[in-house]
C-alpha cells in the first residue's frame, strides 16, 4: 500500500521561504519509472501543478513559478522536499504531494495523493 | 485561465447520467494520455481514471473515460449523491513540459 503525508509549517510570513516535505511508504524512488509530484489548491480554487521530481533525479517545473521553486529527493529516507522562496499571500492554498504511477513516458497519472497541508501566508 | 478547459458545473438528477469535458490542445490532450480526479468536499483528490479510459481497482464501472483528438470526456452513470465533488481532469503539456489541470467542474446531484 502507498502513503504519502506532507509536512511542513502551517503559517509563513510573507519574503520567507517555505519548506515542505513529503514522507512516503509502499514504493521507493530508485525505482525505474516511479515519481513524486507536488500540486497546490488556494482556498476554493482549482488544482496547480508545482513540480515533479523522477527516479533518475529528471525534475520538472512548473513554468509560471520555476524561479522559485527547487525539489529534491532524499531515497534512503523515502522523502522529497520542496522548497519555494519569496513566499506571498497568494501562495497561501494547501499543498500535496502525490505518487506519480505510469505505464509508459507519455503515460503518467498522479496516484495515491496525501491528506494535504495548508499553508498560510500572512504577517 | 487554466491550460485544459472544463464547464464550471453540471447538474443531474439520481440514477440519470453526466458527462464532463475537457477540452486541449495538440501539445497536451492530442498527444499524451489524460486522467481524471475526484475531489469530495474537504478531501484531498483520489484518482478516476487513467490512460484516458482505464479504471483503477476499487472505482465502479459507473465512471467511465474517452477521448477524441484535443478533447476528453468523464462519464458518469446511475449518478448517487454521493458523487457529488469536483472533477479535474489532467495531462501533461509537451510544449511547456508541464503537467497541466482542467479548472475543475462542480458536479451537483440534484
């Protein structure tokens, strides 16, 4: 079976940068083929892909937010961690991470999710 | 403005059936697989379909997917109240490499 939960602070001031991180079990990222993405939601908004990041360490970015984003894979400890700088209140949504399961390059789908995290952004 | 284009909400009646769409492009739908999310009040999204119309174990036949050059289509039979959430739909976008989400449809069972 594979989790995944997201952790991270649940207020950030505006500048700051944010931390996120997503713990997971039931599969590792040394895997051939097997990815972690992130995605976001602001309050009764739609869904936003952030990043991705695959078992050969290949990451992708979303194009609008690329400059402020990094992601990163820890194998031995089943973790990936994102990290988005110049935090503003926009930014404020709740944050998941998600399995990414496929069966071929052009053939990729986000499952399982986690619970989500919701980061504020506010002074 | 999202990438994918979906109607911001349907409605239908217990038992009858929807269909939800999702509209694209070449760089995106035309040319990669699309998958479907389910997301119920409060609750983080769980995935419908994949592979454009295969379903993972444990989601009932009533959800179905297709798709037809830059467009995709849910369908959903013998609606319950229970399928009462948003549906997004997503791809990835081989133009900007990036995954991409539909805005999202709120389906109401009256």
């Amino acid at each position: 079976q594979i989790t995944l939960k997201e952790s991270g602070p649940t207020l950030v001031k505006p500048t700051q940068t944010l931390t996120l991180t997503c713990t997971f079990s039931g599969f590792s990222l040394s895997t051939r083929g097997v990815g972690v993405g992130w995605v976001r939601q602001p309050p009764g908004e739609a869904l936003e892909w952030l990043a991705l990041i695959y078992w050969d360490d290949d990451k992708r970015y979303s194009p609008s937010l690329k400059s402020r984003l990094t992601i990163t894979k820890d194998t031995s400890k089943t973790q990936v961690v994102l990290t988005m700088t110049n935090m503003d209140p926009v930014d404020t949504a709740t944050y998941y991470c998600a399995h990414i399961g496929s069966s071929a390059s052009n053939r990729r789908w986000f499952d399982p999710w986690g619970q989500g995290a919701l980061v504020t952004v506010s002074s | 403005q999202s990438v994918l284009t979906q109607p911001p909400s349907v409605s239908a009646a217990p038992g009858q059936k929807v269909t939800i769409s999702c509209s694209g492009s070449s760089s995106n739908i035309g040319n990669n697989y699309v998958s479907w999310y389910q997301q119920l009040p409060g609750t983080a999204p769980k995935l419908l379909i994949y592979d454009n119309n295969k379903r993972p174990s444990g989601i009932p036949d009533r959800f179905s997917g297709s798709k037809s050059g830059t467009s995709a289509t849910l369908g959903i039979t013998g609606l319950q109240t229970g399928d009462e959430a948003d549906y997004y739909c997503g791809t990835w976008d081989s133009s900007v490499s990036a995954w991409v989400f539909g805005g999202g449809t709120k389906l109401t069972v009256l």
